[in-house]
C-alpha cells in the first residue's frame, strides 16, 4: 500500500492479483480514497513523498 503525497491511497498491482478474493471484498473499498493530511496529526510529508517513491518504484513486494 502507498499513499502519495496528496494523501491518494493505492495498492501495488502485484497485491492486487495474488489476492483477487481479498482485493474484491476488502482492498478495492480503499484504492483512490483520500487522505486530509493537513487535519490529521503532523505528518512528516518528506518521508511519506520517499516512500510514495519507492513504492511506485516496487520496492516492497507482498511476498505471497
């Protein structure tokens, strides 16, 4: 799972076809929702932009 640095949550693809049953019923309700990062506790935008980045890049895989 990454969320970008709008707040955007999404799913790895390879998540998304190794478990359809589980992305059907649970995962799919939460791809593309939104985050208000500025109403939540402070939120260290810089590391989650990392992050965002090496997710996109598919540095960490589900490993099922």
């Amino acid at each position: 799972m990454g969320i970008s640095p709008d707040g955007t949550v999404e799913f790895a693809e390879s998540l998304k076809q190794r478990s359809t049953e589980f992305w059907d019923n649970f995962l799919k309700l939460l791809e593309g929702l939104k985050i208000d990062l500025d109403t939540r506790t402070p939120i260290n935008k810089e590391f989650l932009s990392l992050h965002y980045q090496e997710f996109r890049a598919g540095k960490f895989d589900v490993g099922f």
